[in-house]
C-alpha cells in the first residue's frame, strides 16, 4: 500500500547530482554495507527507485591477487548499468593497481574509497576511519587512486575523524578536493561512535560551507524521505547517502525517488508485500549465489529487518532462519495472514545495530603523530587483508 498526496513540495526539488560524468537526477546513494549490499541486495534496491547502488567494500589486495571471492563480488548483473565498487587499502601502490586493474579491465563506472570503516578489524590496521589520520598517506592514496581512474569518477567516503580529540574531516575533506576526486561523504560520526547515538549533520553543513567545488553527500541516520529532505536542507548537501535505513525497507528507495521530485508518497507496505518483497530478496540472492542452500543462509540476517513491527512471532522468525531451500521458506510464509495491513510507527525507525561508544582500535603509537612513523608503513601493508565483504 502507498500513501500518495497530490502535491509537490518545492523545497523537494533540488538539482541533479553530478559526480564526474555521471548524472543521478535522484541525488541518492546506497551506502556500501559488507555482507548485505552484493548484486541481489543492490538490484532489489534498484527495482524500487533511482539512485546510485555501490558495492560492498572490496579489499584492494585481494582485487590485485584475484581472489575468487573478490571477483565474484565485483561482478555486476547486466541491469546494473552503472557499476559501482568501493574500494578498501592502505598502501597507495596497492590501491592504484586496484583501480588500474578495474578500469582497464572494465568493471566498474564509479569507484569509491572506504575511509569510514569503524570496525575494529579495520581500523587497527590503520585503514578504514583511522587512516585520515595520517594525512599524508590519506593524501598519497587518494591521489594515487585518482590518477589511475582517469575519467572513471573516484570519490571518498569518511567520517568525522577517530574520535571527538582527533577530528579529521575538514582536513581530510579539502585533501581531498584537492586531489581531484568526483564527491565526498560525510558520516556524522567518528569511529569511536560506531553507529551509537545521533549522527552530528552539523559536521555535514561545516565540510559543505569549507568545499565549494566537489559535492558533499551526508551519511546518518536516513529512516525516511522525510529525514533526507530535512538532511538537505539543514546542511546544504549535494545528496545523501542511504544505509541502515533500508534494511529490510527496499522501498525506501522508492519514497526518495518520490520526494526528490516532490512528490509526497510513502510507501506504507501491508504484509503480503514484505512477504513478497522478503522472498524476492531470496530468489536474487539463489541467482547470486548459484545456491538456494546459501541464499537462505544469507537471508537470514534480513529476517528481523523485513518483520520488524509486523504480527510475526518468535518461532515462525526463527524457522525462518533455519530454512534450507525456497521451498521451505515458501512453506513458512505461506502460513502468514498477507491480508495483514501496515502497522504503523511500530515499522518505522531506526534498524540495524547500533553498538556503544568504545575507544577505536588502532595500530600502535598511532595517534602520536600524523605522519607514518617508524614501522607503520611496514605493518600497514603487511597488516592490509586479503579477503572482501562480510
């Protein structure tokens, strides 16, 4: 079910996104999330509305070394007719033979950096939202990158810095700018939030107002349309970029597509559409996989975020997650009352885990310059993983 108002909100209506040669006349972004957003996850998205789909985030050593599941992850499906990877690294030389290898072998029409990474097995090797740290290797890697992109846009994604006492973004943002790249995103957190408590959009409208060239995207706390067109007008950004929200909600891409061309739609899904929506979700995931064995292991993790707030109990959501086939999945939502209507507030909201303030996890002595000291070049390199993904 769609709840449609007739009307156009003028304060909607803003400019098409340019990044590079690239035009999103819905300036909306789905923010790469490892182990969710693969080709399945993505064309599901796409199928909704309009925006730009990336990858999960790639490791760029194991992109160089072709590891088969890196591979595999980097490959789109025809419908995706702009392709979008982002990339993880530490070393420059590794991340501009990355994207090198994508660009000459045409994989990809977008490429994005991971800067705002907060997990620990990231950040303690120095990557993730603990590298901008270290400007200069910050600033050798994006200029690495973006040399070997040629006309492919290359653009960041970061967050506040590591923590309140060690704030990266304004220095790290006109870096940056500076090096070229197509647009920036802002997560208004740092990495010692993870994703805990309210993203700072201040911190958003300040990287706007200090870059005056690229595009600024703002990341955080994106439940609905109605929080990115508030995003926008708050902070003066260039477009948003979209991710725990739509877990579980594809069609929230489909309430941004509405009300970045002013229209006032919601969608407002009763339980038959989940459920259609939940088993689609399968299928593409069975083609993604060439498994229905490891398509329902995969779902598993969306079973609460599809049934947040809906009538379904404990024991239907855990057989859910113990299913095997399509087969058996169709048995179980099969017993589902579809007439069920939309519940209201109960669906809507935040999702996806939030976690508690910690102190980030970092490589030695990190912290106590800005500059590669001593071995860290060594152990960043050494230190950098050779798998992809979730």
């Amino acid at each position: 079910m769609t709840s449609r108002i007739p009307t156009v909100d003028p304060l909607a209506l803003i400019k098409p996104l340019t990044i590079g040669p690239l035009t999103l006349e819905v300036p909306v972004v789905l923010a790469p999330m490892a182990g969710i957003t693969n080709t399945a996850f993505r064309r599901l998205c796409r199928e909704y509305g309009a925006g730009l789909f990336v990858s999960e985030m790639i490791t760029s050593r194991a992109l160089v070394e072709r590891n088969t599941e890196t591979m595999r992850l980097i490959t789109h499906h025809e419908s995706e007719t702009t392709r979008s990877i982002q990339l993880y690294g530490v070393d420059p030389k590794t991340v501009s033979e990355a994207v090198t290898m994508l660009v000459a072998e045409d994989r990809a029409d977008h490429i994005d950096l991971n800067f705002g990474c907060p997990v620990p097995k990231v950040t303690r090797k120095g990557g993730g939202a603990a590298l901008p740290w270290k400007i200069g290797l910050f600033r050798q890697i994006v200029e690495a990158a973006v040399t070997a992109a040629g006309q492919i846009p290359l653009t960041v994604k970061m967050r506040k810095g590591i923590d309140a006492d060690h704030l990266t973004y304004i220095e790290a943002g006109k870096a940056a700018a500076g090096a070229g790249v197509a647009s920036i995103a802002l997560h208004g957190r740092t990495a010692a939030e993870f994703y805990s408590g309210h993203a700072d959009w201040s911190a958003i409208e300040k990287l706007k107002n200090a870059i005056n060239d690229v595009p600024v995207l703002g990341n955080g706390d994106i439940w609905s349309a109605d929080d990115a067109l508030r995003m926008v007008r708050e902070t003066g950004c260039d477009g948003v970029v979209v991710g725990r929200g739509c877990l579980g909600r594809p069609w929230l891409f489909g309430d941004l597509t509405a009300a970045f061309r002013g229209e006032k739609i919601k969608a407002e899904p009763g339980l038959g559409q989940v459920i259609n929506a939940f088993r689609r979700h399968a299928e593409l995931l069975t083609e993604f996989f060439d498994s229905e064995d490891r398509a329902c292991r995969d779902i598993r993790k969306h079973v609460a975020w599809y049934f947040k707030g809906y009538p379904v109990g404990g024991d239907l959501r855990a057989s859910l997650a113990m299913v095997q086939n399509l087969g058996q999945l169709d048995d179980l939502l099969a017993t589902l009352d579809a007439s069920l209507p939309y519940p209201g507030a109960d669906v809507e909201g935040p999702r996806g885990r939030a976690g508690t303030p910690k102190k980030p996890s970092l490589p030695e002595h990190w912290l106590e310059s800005q500059d590669l000291v001593g071995a860290q070049r060594l152990n960043l390199t050494e230190g950098e993983g050779d798998t992809s993904g979730g």
